[in-house]
C-alpha cells in the first residue's frame, strides 16, 4: 500500500526529482536542528552549575553563537524545504489542472 503511494507520487512528479530532491535534504537538516537545539539547552542548563560567574557568562557566549548557527541554518532548511515542495507541488497541480479540461 505504502509503496504503491510512494510510486503514484513520484509519477505525478516525474520532471521534479532534483526539487524534490532538495527538499528531501532540507527536511533532514530541518529535524536535525531540533536534537542540536536540545542538546545546546542541554549545555546552557550545565553551564550554570559552574563556579564563577565569569565561567558562566563565557560558556553561555559560547553557545549561544552556536545557537545562532543553528537558528540560520535552520531557517535556509525551513525556506528551502517549503520552496522546493512548493515548486514541486505546483508542478503537479497546474499538471493535473490541464488533463481535466
């Protein structure tokens, strides 16, 4: 049944592989940010066990730039992702918008 579906969808979107593709590989770094972001609170919570304030302030430093990284790469995933399926599936409509008339 599955593989059916799966077959059916990539018939539909016979000229769009490379779109989707891409999209496919957005969609993984998209669910791959959110494990990282768990483990830098994870990270951020532990840094406020350290003993000095100064350690604490240059450790959350630290990883909140990686947190920025992981926001930017995450934003190019979610526009990419939305971009491509979106080009891919308007392919597919307006190609199913010209066989019924």
């Amino acid at each position: 049944m599955t593989s059916d579906l799966t077959y059916q969808a990539l018939k539909w979107n016979k000229g769009e592989y490379k779109w989707m593709s891409l999209g496919w590989v957005a969609a993984v770094f998209a669910g791959a940010a959110q494990p990282a972001q768990a483990l830098l609170f994870a990270y951020l919570v532990t840094a406020l066990l350290l003993p000095t304030t100064t350690d604490v302030s240059s450790r959350a430093d630290f990883l909140s730039a990686w947190w920025i990284l992981i926001a930017g790469v995450e934003f190019c995933a979610f526009f990419g992702q939305h971009a491509t399926f979106g080009f891919a599936s308007e392919k597919m409509v307006c190609f199913f918008g010209t066989n019924i008339h």
